[in-house]
C-alpha cells in the first residue's frame, strides 16, 4: 500500500473505530485522525450538544462539511458511525483512501454502547439503536473498500484481521 494512502474505518458506534484506529496507526507506523474529536475542535461544541440544540439535521450538515473539507495522507481516520449518510464526505474521505466497515452484529453494538444519550449518536426521533443499525449496515457495506468482521473478537484480533486483510 502507497505510503500516501489513508484507511477510512466506518461502521457503528461501539464497532471499536478509534480503539482500533489509534493501534492500527501505531503497527503501521502511520498518523490517527479520530473525525467526531475534529467536528468538536472545529464548532467549539460537543456532539451531543449540536444534536440536542441544533437537532440532527444540523449536525448532519457540519458533519458533512467538516469531513468533505479534510485532507490528509498517511492517516487512519476514524469516522462517526453517521459519516456514511453524506455522499459527499465519503467520496471526500475516499478519494485519497479504502474505506475498511469495522463489522459487528447489533447484538455486541448493543451491549458496548452504554452512553447512548450523551454519546452524541445520531438517532432519529422515535428510532431505536436497532433502526440506526439496520438503516445503516447497507450504507457501510457500500462504502467499504474491504470489510473485517470483529464479531467475538478483542480489539487486539480485530486490528490483527484488519492488517492481515490490508
């Protein structure tokens, strides 16, 4: 793999993006960009405070522009589990990386997220974890370039099996 590539991880919250980007990023001797950290820098504002006071659109939208604004080589970028509802960020993040969907089935989404409320999570109203996990899977397996399945595995066997695959 070029040296100037970028991985791009997406899947759901809890999937284990950042834990296993910043290890990834290490192994491989390459920088770790976590995008939600960025979309706080950037606004001055916790996720969760955009979507409680802006409302998801809103946050949809700077999420959008943040991440079709970034440049970077060399990089494991860890996205939001929402990156994949914008188009436009995801050909952004792609035209200098491989998207790798960090696959987990819903029922270990479940058990890992805890902080649902303040996680900064988007959630429609009236949806459940459940209904963003089924909305967005056909969203990740499209975007991704390659895809690990972390099922049952530690972070440490994952970002092995994502090595392995690279």
């Amino acid at each position: 793999m070029e040296n100037t590539k970028n991985i791009i991880l997406i899947g759901m919250p809890g999937a284990g993006k950042s834990t296993i980007g910043v290890l990834l990023a290490k192994a491989l001797g390459m920088d770790f960009v976590d995008t939600d950290i960025i979309i706080q820098q950037r606004t001055g504002r916790l996720l969760q405070d955009i979507i409680d006071n802006d409302g998801i659109d809103a946050f949809l939208r700077v999420e959008e522009e943040v991440l079709s604004s970034l440049e970077f080589t060399n990089s494991i970028v860890a996205t939001g589990g929402s990156a994949v509802y914008s188009d436009k960020a995801m050909a952004a993040l792609k035209k200098n990386g491989r998207a790798v969907y960090i696959a987990l089935p819903y029922e270990e989404v479940e058990r890992r997220i805890t902080n649902i409320t303040t996680r900064g999570i988007v959630l429609r109203s009236g949806n459940t974890l459940l209904d963003a996990y089924n909305e967005r899977v056909p969203l990740y397996e499209k975007y991704a370039d390659l895809t690990v399945d972390c099922s049952g595995k530690d972070i440490e066997s994952s970002m092995r099996e994502l090595v392995k695959k690279l």
